[in-house]
C-alpha cells in the first residue's frame, strides 16, 4: 500500500488480512498513511516478495557461467530430447492455426485424454481435470486457491525449492518436516507437526531433490491423517514416470480429496512448453479454473496439441535407461559418500565430506564440475544435489572428480 491514502476503519482489517501490522500505519485526519519503510531495491516492491529469495541458486549459476567446459551434473531436466512425433504434432497444430487461446481448462481432447487415465487409476465419484501452465502453474493455483494467510503447509524437507516460495507468496506459514539422514516420508512426523493451522500437507514422490520415493504403506498413512484431520492433501507428481523399484503409488488411491498435479516437462523432456495437469475435488478445480482464467489464462495451445501425442509415446526405454544411469552414479559413489539410494526421478542427494555443503560444492565448481548446494532444498548445508540426467561420459567425469575430492 505504500504511496496510497486508505479510509478508516474497514481498510484495516482488510490490511492485517494480507500480512500487514498495526505498525504498518499511523491514523491521520481519519486516514491511515502507511509508514513501513519502502524496500531498499525499489519503493515500489510489494512486502510480500521480501520473505524470500533466489540469491542462492543464482550464486551457483554464476560461478558456473565463469566456466569453460564444466562437467554439468546441477540440471533438473532429461537429456534427451523432446520425441519427433511430439515436435510433428506441435509442428502440425502451429502449422494448422491452432494458435489462439485454448478454452481455460485445456483443449478438450487433452483433457478428455488425461481425464479417461485418471478415471482408470481412481473411480472417484468427484474428480475433475484441467491443463495447467506446468507443474509450477498447478502448484501455485492449489496455493492461491487454499491457503490463507497464516495457515501452514506442511512438507519434508530437503524439499523443492519453489514450495516455501510460493507457501509465503499467499502469506502462508511454511512447515518443513526434516527428513534427514534417510528422506523417508515418516508420517508420525507429518503427524507431529499438525497444529490448529495446519490447512495443506504437500507430498513429492519420487522427490526432488533426493530421488526417495514414499512406500505405499507411507502413502497411505499420510492419506488417512490428512482425511481424518480434514486437510487438504496436495501430490507433486511430476517425477512419477521415473520410478525404478516396482511400481509408483500416489496418495490419491487412499484419499479421494487428493489433489494431484502432474505434467509432461519432466517425462517427455517438453520442460520449456509448459504443460502440466491437475486433478482433485471439483470444488477445488473450479476454484483453481477461476485463478488461471484471470493469470496464466490457458497453457499454450500448440503445446497441448503435442501433450496428446506425448501420451502416446512410450517411454520404457528412456526410464530403463535412466535407471541405469541411477546405479551408475550410486554403484561409482556409495563407497565414499553416504548416500541415500534413490528409487526414482533423477538425482541424488549425498552427504558433504566436510561440513559444509555449500563450501564442498564451491571446491567442486572451482575444479569444473557443476552441482548443486543442498542448502537450496533444506535448511541444513551438510549435503550437495547431483543430477545424473546427462550423458553416461559426464557421468564417468563427475563421479572420477568426485572421487578424487575425498
Ligand atoms: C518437484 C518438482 N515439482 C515441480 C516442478 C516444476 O515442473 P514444471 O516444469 O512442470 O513446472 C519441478 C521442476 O524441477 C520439480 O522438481
């Protein structure tokens, strides 16, 4: 509100609603001037991007833009490429004008598409569907759509770096729930940290950036505390694809509330196309609808042409291979770094060899090999992220490096 003069008394409760304080104002002549100090980047920065940052990421992409040929292990996206009959179908769809805004909801033969593989795995009788801009889109429509201010999300840490920015963003209340040494989603300790505010539990498996995927008894237990608690239980599923021990498992089997966002970014190396999906209550989706409708409006629509086609691709290959890829970088590091296997996604999550993990990552920067900090995902800097998404000769270099820094 700075810089604007605002009417007593009704202004007021609406102000602390969105985070401000008493402190935030004096009372003049029956109006209320706002005297928080403006942000020192700029006075027109609104509060609520100040309770977070992305300095820290940014700090390793710059140390690594200083280098010439590095051994890149930090990426969070498949080397492969995108497959030719999805380009052809995105090609086709540009080609034939299908260019303009698609309904909110996504086109219908997507949605139609997504919705008859939804309705296979889970016969809820109140599940709907909508294409979202990504992943990050659906994740940061559920948050708009249900956390208020002051309600706390609950969720493990190390965790995805955007869920405590966008908690925050809707002036929510954060919650990690540590999971160290070994990543597991323990839910008596999801249990032990519902408080009266606690409104959403957030689960990611298989997870970034550990890789550790939930058992289905571990599912099924966090899936009855939020149901029987009465909150809302929300799936990050977009690794699910990349599951290499047995069979993946989602909440939503156990919990017909369960709001589950997916996408193809991952699973078919489109992250730059921006599709995603949601499905959950249709209370929850209509709400979630409203929100997209006056933001991101729809995802691309030649993106969503070639989707449909994704959902034709078969991936085995690439999975078996990144599989392979996983037990290479396991198989050629557990002998010298702790490591908590990974059963799926494509990273992994060791123990620094010395006590810091950001100063361990700097000393491997420094020598050329590009991995990320662990203190990007957790509160705690003891552990460093690889990423073994890349191709097996950069895989042999980082681990023979690695090796060498023991
Ligand atoms: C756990 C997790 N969720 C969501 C996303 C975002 O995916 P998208 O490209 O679909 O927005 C990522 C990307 O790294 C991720 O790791």
């Amino acid at each position: 509100m700075p810089g604007v003069l605002v009417r007593m008394p009704d202004m007021l409760n609406r102000c602390y609603n969105f985070g401000f304080t008493q402190s935030s104002f004096t009372q003049r002549d029956g109006f209320l001037k706002p005297t928080r100090a403006r942000n020192p980047m700029h006075p027109w920065i609104a509060d609520r991007t100040n309770a977070f940052d992305s300095s820290g990421i940014r700090k390793v992409f710059d140390l690594a833009a200083k280098l010439k040929d590095p051994i890149n292990l930090s990426i969070g996206q498949p080397d492969f490429d995108v497959p030719d009959e999805i380009k052809s179908a995105t090609i086709e769809a540009i080609q034939s004008g299908k260019n303009a805004y698609s309904p909110t909801q996504g086109i219908g033969p997507l949605r139609e598409a997504i919705a008859s593989e939804v309705k296979e795995l889970y016969s809820h009788a109140d599940r709907d569907v909508f294409v979202s801009s990504g992943t990050s889109g659906g994740l940061m429509l559920a948050m708009l759509a249900m956390i208020n201010p002051g309600d706390e999300v609950i969720y493990l840490d190390p965790y995805f770096v955007m869920y405590p920015a966008l908690v925050k963003m809707c002036g929510g209340v954060p919650v990690p729930v540590d999971s160290y040494p070994d990543f597991r989603l323990d839910p008596a300790k999801i249990e032990a940290a519902i408080t009266s505010k606690t409104k959403m539990i957030l689960v990611n498996s298989p997870a970034n950036p550990t890789g550790v995927t939930a058992t289905e008894d571990e599912l099924k237990a966090v899936a009855k505390i939020a149901a029987d608690r009465n909150i809302a239980l929300v799936s990050d599923e977009i690794y699910s694809r990349f599951f290499y021990d047995g069979k993946f498992s989602s909440p939503a089997a156990f919990n017909e509330q369960t709001i589950v966002i997916d996408g193809f970014s991952k699973s078919h190396a489109m992250t730059g196309w921006r599709v995603g999906y949601v499905h959950g209550p249709s209370a929850i989706i209509n709400t979630m609808l409203k929100i997209q409708q006056y933001s991101f409006v729809c995802s691309p629509q030649p993106a969503q042409w070639g989707a449909l086609r994704a959902m034709e691709v078969n991936l085995d290959g690439h999975i078996a291979d990144y599989a392979r890829k996983r037990d290479l970088i396991v198989d050629g590091l557990s002998d010298k770094f702790e490591i908590a296997k990974p059963g799926g996604a494509f990273y992994v999550f060791p123990k620094s060899p010395i006590a810091s993990g950001a100063k361990f990552v700097e000393k491997a920067i420094e020598k050329g090999l590009l991995i990320i900090p662990g203190n990007i995902f957790s509160h705690r800097d003891t552990h460093f992220r690889i990423s073994f998404a890349a191709p097996d000769e950069t895989l042999h270099r980082g681990i023979e490096l690695l090796r060498k820094m023991v």
